[in-house]
C-alpha cells in the first residue's frame, strides 16, 4: 500500500512539473511581442485623437519608463488612458518588427515562433517545392548524389603495352576480384621522353575485401607483359573521388626518362654553383617554355647540366652470353637478323629477352653499346684499362648524350682454352700470390685504390660484377676434380680450399659456387675430364677398348662406385654452411638460403636414396650408406641450418 501510494504521488507530481512547463510556453507566447520591442512603440493614433491601428512616427531611444512596464505598459503616448496597464495589445501591434524596420510578414501558426523570416504562408505543391533553375544549386545536387554513392575500390595499372585491350587486362587480374568497369586513361603526349605505355583504372565492386585486392597487387606487381614491359600496379582513389570530377593519375616516372637512361654529369666539389646567375635573374622568376631548348650534345634544355649514358655489363652471367650470343648472330646475318628475331612471338613474351625492347635497361644500353664498340672498333684505339680516364667518353649518337665506357672490360673475354689465361693481358700472377689473398691487396693498391677492408675480400664491385670471371671458375673446377675419390686420402687441406674459395667469393659469385658444388654431388669432377690424373687413365682405357672391339667378344662395361666421391661432395657443402656463421664475411649468410634452394630443385637428397637401388648393393651396403648420410642431416639439424620443413624434407 505504502508503495502504492509512493508511485501515485510521483505521478501526481510528474504530472505537475510537466503542466507547468507547458504553460511556460504559453506564457512565452502571450509576452513575446511586447517584450521584443527593441525600439519602443510610438503612439497608438496615426493622428491626434485617432486609435490604435499603425505604427507610431515617433520613436523612442531609451527603455520604456514609468511604473508598471510589464506587459502592455510601454508608454504608448497619447492614446493611453493614464500610468499603468493599458490591457492587451491590438492585433496590429502582435507582429513582430524586422531587422530593417519593417513589420515581418504573419507567420503560419502551424510553424511556430522559431520559423525562418522567408518561410511560406501557403500550401506549397511538391512540383513547385522541388523545382530549382539556379545552377549552382544544381551542382551542389549532383555533387551530394555522388557522394551519397557507395564508393567502390580502384586499382590503377601503368606500364602497359600499347594496344592493351580490356579483355587483355581483365584476364591479368585474378578471378577472385569482380571487376565493374575498366577505364583506359591516354597515354603521355608525344613531347615527352617516356616509353610510350598505357594505364588503366580498374573499378572493383564494392564489397571487394581488401586483403585480396592488397594480395593482387603485391603478387602482380612488376609481371612481365611482353615487350619489354613490366606491370605497375598501386591502390587508387574511390570510384566516388574518382567521378567527382578530380584530374586522373599520371604514372609514377620511371628512374630516368632520358634516352638510353642517361644521368646527369655530377659536378666536381665546389663547381656545383660557381656559375650560377642571381636569384631572380632569369625572366621575371618565370620558367621559360618548353620549346626554350638547346641543341648542344648531351644537353635537354638550356641551363640543364650535361648527361651521359653509364655502360655497365649485366649482373646476370645468363643474360650477358644470350646478348653476346645475339651480337655475334647480328655481325654474322645482318640486321634483317634482328628484325626476324623481333617478330617471334615467343621473343615477345618471353622475359629473358627484354633487353632486346628496353633500351633504357641495363642488358639494351649493354647490347647496344657493344655493337657499336666492335663496328667502330673504339676500345682497340682508346685502350680502356682497369681504370676509368676521360677518353672513355664517346659520342655514340650525333646530338645525343655520351656514353662512359665501363671501368673495366670483361676480363679473358676472348680466352677458350686453360693455357690461354697465362698469356691474356687481363691475367696478373700477383692473384695467386700468398695464401691469405695478399695478392688481391697488392694489385688493388696497384691500380690505386686502397685494400679492401678486413672480411670485405672478394665482395668488391658487387654490383658490377655478380658472377664468376673465366679464370676464377677453372680454380674452382679444378680444386673440385682434386678432391680424392675415398675417405681414406682425404685431407683437410682439401676440404679447406674448397670452403675458403666459396667464402671469399660470397658476393660476387654464390650462385655459381652453389651451382657447380651441388653438381658436384649428383656427378663427381673427379670421375671427369677435370682431373688430369683421369683424364690420362680414361685414355688409357679407351685404347683397350679400341682394342677389345677388334675381337669377337664384348663384355659389359661395369658401373663405377662414386658413392665415396658423393659423400665427400656432400661433406664439402656441410663445411661451407659451417664457415657461413662463424666467418664473419659479409654475404657468407646467403649460402644456407642457396644450398636449400638449390637442393630441393635438383633433388639431392632423392637422388643419393636411389644409390642402393643403381648399385645393386646388398642389405648391409645399403644400412651403411643411409647412415652415413643420415648424420650429415643430424649436423644440420643440431646446426640449425635450415627451417624445419626443409629439414624433414631432406629427410625424407
């Protein structure tokens, strides 16, 4: 009962406070026009003795004074009967005055005291509510309905070729991205240096996740296309920024947009501003137009610095002998010999001749500048040595910009024979010099340069020279087929040059070490025409068999055991991971990421599992062999060489 009666008096009381806020609304409403007065009113008549129906002409600067001011007293003059309260207002005076001292137009009572001043009194039809003929209002319109639309993701791709159909680059992007619309944008004008390429705008639906379209373009980001393209793709604008009217992408610039990729000339130290003009000199602080050019050899505009064309040979030993291979072809066939080459399709889209299309890569400018070398003849007159000098520029285009020779020619480029090296002119005995590679020093301080740091010994010119030269591979040839053919006349020694060989030439030739090392495992050097002390023997047994043959009977030839020859090239390669973490030389780490590679492409492991099955070993044989190579993966396994995938891939 007693919460009974505690819920009807909160009620009760709820319901007062909300009359009494509703009645000050009211009383609101009855007090406004009298207490918005700012100005006063001037006397009810428009003229002596006449009634309340107009504004008064005389107006008042100060507050109403007198007593009883609330309400009607506001002191209305002549038409008042007296101080005190004149009553309520005529209906004239209930209007409220303008800004501008005009009396505002009646306000619909359905819209209330706060309406706008320009609200309309009358019924409005939907037709005249939504017509409009003021066309920045129609702007603003369509400028809302595009960015009320759903946006909807882009991807913009450059570097395409010309004549890239929409088809061609809907058949590029993956399945799983549903494209909407593909929008080919113009390429660059004709007065620019760039290749000559499309773009495109790709617009995805919207409900495309943004992990795929980010995994798209991560896996498809520099994909060959064929002719020397390689796609460019990036995350763009909305579709919604994109049709509101802002200016399309212009592709990102390549490193140089010169002929050739020529390069600036750095200017020496304190030359830089030497001839510089004043500030402010040159036209006003305007630039000059685009047609202010100069003619002068090696330079693309006046007041722009000279440029030149840096010819280096190609990091990738492939690529270079297919560029010589094309040279000699190209000297022999004419240059109907390029053209037919050029019209191949698979020349097109095959990616290891993209130097043929580019001419601003490093294999085209490399391609281009070796032919013209051996028409002209240049490096047989000038003589360019280990060193650079400034009669390696040439002019290999009247009117274009020069080319540097490169520092250093292709060391025993024209060598066929091992004999050949000790007579070539790039051969220096101080190489061989003293085994801890003092040679190396004393002919890099020969050539005037300073020695090569402490762990920096064969990882100079890195990046003009990532492969093994002619004499460098015979050496590692020949200490491969020395290695002896049994564990009984191995020798540390053996082991040891083979290891410090592949150290010390860790930046400059790793993949060629790891190549020929893991070949040696599947064929043994020394059961080759490599190892000299072979290669007499095997002409020794190959005069019997000559001789055999004038008989009538003929035997099969036995099948040699090069088990133990296999388990040593196998001991070779552990040593090297060994050194790769204790050596302290700078790109030793990237053996263990090659030997895994390279292990897993040419199956090694698989390939030694099958030696019991080859040699037709017996049950003893075979246990014996496993375990011999099962502890070498036990080493790797303790050494933490490789992942653990990798691991029990090998082992099994």
């Amino acid at each position: 009962a007693e919460a009974e009666a505690k819920r009807a008096r909160e009620q009760q009381e709820t319901a007062a406070v909300y009359e009494d806020f509703v009645k000050s609304f009211d009383d609101a409403d009855d007090t406004l026009p009298s207490a918005n007065s700012e100005k006063g009113l001037g006397g009810g008549a428009s003229g002596p003795g006449g009634a309340l129906g107009g504004p008064s002409k005389r107006h008042f600067s100060g507050p109403p004074t007198g007593p009883n001011t609330r309400g009607g007293g506001l002191g209305l003059g002549r038409g008042a009967s007296g101080p005190g309260s004149l009553g309520p207002p005529p209906s004239a005076l209930s209007r409220k005055r303008a800004y501008d001292g005009t009396l505002s137009s009646q306000r619909d009572s359905s819209q209330g005291i706060f309406a706008f001043e320009d609200s309309t009194t009358g019924v409005v039809t939907a037709k005249a509510a939504f017509q409009t003929s003021d066309d920045e209002e129609e702007r603003t319109g369509r400028t809302r309905a595009h960015e009320r639309a759903a946006p909807k993701p882009t991807i913009h791709l450059s570097s395409l070729p010309p004549g890239t159909s929409q088809a061609v680059i809907k058949s590029i992007l993956p399945p799983n991205l549903n494209v909407d619309t593909i929008r080919l944008l113009p390429p660059s004008g004709p007065g620019t240096m760039e290749r000559r390429s499309l773009s495109a705008i790709v617009t995805l639906a919207k409900d495309t996740p943004a992990i795929d379209i980010d995994t798209a373009v991560s896996a498809l980001q520099n994909k060959y296309l064929g002719w020397g393209f390689y796609l460019s793709l990036s995350r763009h604008l909305s579709s919604a920024a994109v049709g509101s009217g802002l200016p399309g992408p212009i592709g990102l610039p390549s490193n140089s947009s010169l002929p050739f990729g020529a390069k600036p000339i750095p200017s020496g130290p304190g030359g830089g501003l030497s001839r510089a003009p004043p500030p402010g000199s040159h036209r006003g602080g305007f630039a000059p137009p685009t047609s202010y050019t100069s003619a002068g050899p090696g330079l693309y505009g006046r007041g722009a610095p000279p440029v030149q064309v840096n010819v280096t040979p190609p990091s990738d030993l492939k690529q270079l002998k297919l560029i010589h291979k094309t040279l000699e072809a190209l000297l022999t066939h004419g240059p109907e010999f390029e053209a037919l080459l050029m019209s191949r399709a698979d020349v097109q889209k095959d990616q290891k001749w993209a130097w043929l299309w580019d001419p601003r890569s490093a294999g085209g400018v490399w391609y281009r500048w070796r032919l013209w070398d051996i028409l002209t003849g240049a490096q047989k007159r000038i003589k360019v040595g280990r060193t650079r000098n400034s009669d390696a520029v040439q002019t290999v285009f009247d009117g274009g910009a020069t080319w540097a020779a490169p520092e250093r020619v292709l060391p025993f480029e024209y060598v066929t024979d091992i004999e050949e090296f000790v007579s070539d002119s790039e051969y220096d005995s101080s190489e061989d010099e003293d085994s801890g590679d003092e040679g190396r020093r004393r002919h890099q301080h020969y050539q005037g340069g300073a020695p090569p740091p402490e762990g920096m010994l064969g990882i100079t010119d890195v990046e003009s020279q990532a492969y093994l030269n002619p004499l460098q591979k015979a050496k590692l040839v020949h200490l491969l087929a020395r290695l002896p053919t049994t564990n009984a006349k191995l020798r540390r020694g053996d082991v040891a040059r083979v290891t410090a060989f592949a150290i010390q030439r860790a930046g400059e030739g790793a993949e060629e070490v790891v190549d020929m090392i893991t070949a040696n495992v599947h064929n043994p050097f020394a059961f080759s025409s490599a190892n000299s002390e072979r290669k007499s023997g095997m002409e020794e047994s190959a005069q019997k068999e000559d001789e055999e043959d004038m008989g009538d009977d003929k035997k099969p030839a036995e099948k040699e055991d090069s088990s133990s020859a296999r388990l040593i090239a196998l001991y070779i390669i552990s040593d090297i991971l060994s050194s790769s973490s204790t050596s302290g030389v700078r790109h030793a780490w990237r053996y263990r990421q090659l030997f895994e590679a390279a292990l897993k492409q040419k199956k090694t492991f698989e390939s030694l599992g099958r030696m019991e099955k080859e040699m037709h070993w017996g049950r003893l044989r075979g246990e014996k062999w496993k375990r011999s190579v099962n502890s070498v993966l036990a080493l790797w396994e303790g050494w933490c060489v490789f992942p653990q995938a990798a691991q029990e891939h090998f082992a099994s």
